[in-house]
C-alpha cells in the first residue's frame, strides 16, 4: 500500500468505534450482492483523514490521485470506498474524461445510496463542468449509456450527475429529461433497490423544482 494509503487507512481505523459501525451496518447494510466491513469512522473523520493525506503528500498529480482512490476502493470497506470517493471530489479539477471509466467501476460495485450519490453529484457532475465542449461531449454519451445500463445504480448515477448545475440555472435539460424518461417508462427492477434511479429522478425534479419551477418532464 502507498504511503498517503496507509496513514488514510490507520486513522480510518483509529477513528473507528464498534457502536458506530454497528449502527452503521443497520443502517446501510452491505447492498444487494455485496458485503461490506465497517470500521464505524465518522463522515468527518473520513474527510479529515483525506484532507490530511493530501496535506502530507501535497504533489499528488492526477494518476497519484486516481491510483490511490482505487487502492482505497478495493478492499470492501465502507469508510475506504467513503475516502476515495473523497478524495476524487476533493482533487475533480485534476480529473479527465478517461476517469469515467473508473469511476464506472466504482458505481457498479458500490450498490450503496451513500456511495453512488457523492460519485455522481460532487464527482462526476462537476468533472464534465469542466471539460471542453468536446470532452463534455464524450461524456455526455457515456452517461448517456449509463442511463440505459441494466445496472440501476449506473442508471442513478446518470441521472444525479448534473443535478448541482441544473440547480444553478444550468445544465442540459433536455438531455436529463430523455434519460429521466428512459427509466421511468421502465418497470422497476425486482430487489430492495430495484427503484433506486426512479427515486433519482424524482429526487432531481424536487430539488430543481425549488429554483427553476418552469422545467417539467413533457410526460408531466
């Protein structure tokens, strides 16, 4: 393990208490078809422990910072996976179209709302801001796919992206429209989170709706 790896995972730890991850545990469970260790660290933990790797090892470029997020990722444990998602949100400016690849695998094995949700609204949704016209592009198509995947977190994930700009007055609305409707003149898949994109999409159009009440879906 790298060394920004190793002091992230020891103050994980030493954060950790059993209650917390007791509670934890019950409250997120490990997902459908995936089983999840917890160490019980706060979400302000697992920031701080980000915030001070990255001041301890201040000249991580972006394949640094993209290696290390997928060594945090790739033990099932759920502060880990939490630190790097972190860790991507916290360094976005750094990342380029080619990361949706990765950051694709980690949405399909993350299979937990409190995962997904920060991957696309604070990662993927601020990445393709910054793209170029033609790199948003690219992206665009990918999340275009992700959208028509059988994989419903991939699905979710593709419509919360760009809900922060469509909050702000930006956005493309037409493009969220036509995934939005892609799911939702599908039947939910079985499981307990079969309606996990359905309550994205309705998640999106309640919290655009307080700043741009004008925008509805033309099957509304």
């Amino acid at each position: 393990m790298s060394a920004a790896g190793e002091f992230i995972d020891r103050a994980l730890q030493r954060e950790g208490a059993w209650y917390r991850a007791d509670e934890m545990r019950r409250e997120h469970g490990g997902g459908v078809g995936v089983r999840l260790q917890y160490y019980g660290s706060s979400v302000g933990a697992v920031r701080g422990a980000v915030r001070d790797a990255l001041r301890r090892h201040p000249d991580l470029a972006h394949d640094d910072i993209t290696a290390l997020s997928s060594e945090l990722w790739a033990e099932p444990v759920f502060e880990r996976r939490l630190a790097a998602a972190v860790l991507l949100q916290s360094r976005v400016r750094l990342l380029t179209n080619s990361d949706l690849t990765r950051i694709e695998g980690f949405v399909r094995t993350a299979r937990l709302r409190a995962l997904v949700d920060l991957l696309a609204v604070d990662v993927v949704g601020p990445l393709m801001e910054d793209l170029d016209s033609q790199g948003r592009g690219r992206a665009e198509s990918v999340l275009d796919r992700w959208a028509r995947e059988p994989d419903v977190w991939l699905r979710r994930a593709a419509v919360l992206a760009p809900l922060r700009a469509l909050r702000r007055g930006g956005g493309d609305w037409d493009r969220f429209a036509l995934r939005a409707g892609s799911i939702l003149t599908e039947p939910a898949a079985p499981g307990p989170d079969g309606a996990a994109a359905r309550e994205a999409v309705a998640q999106v159009l309640d919290e655009v709706a307080k700043s741009r009440p004008e925008l509805r879906l033309s099957r509304e």
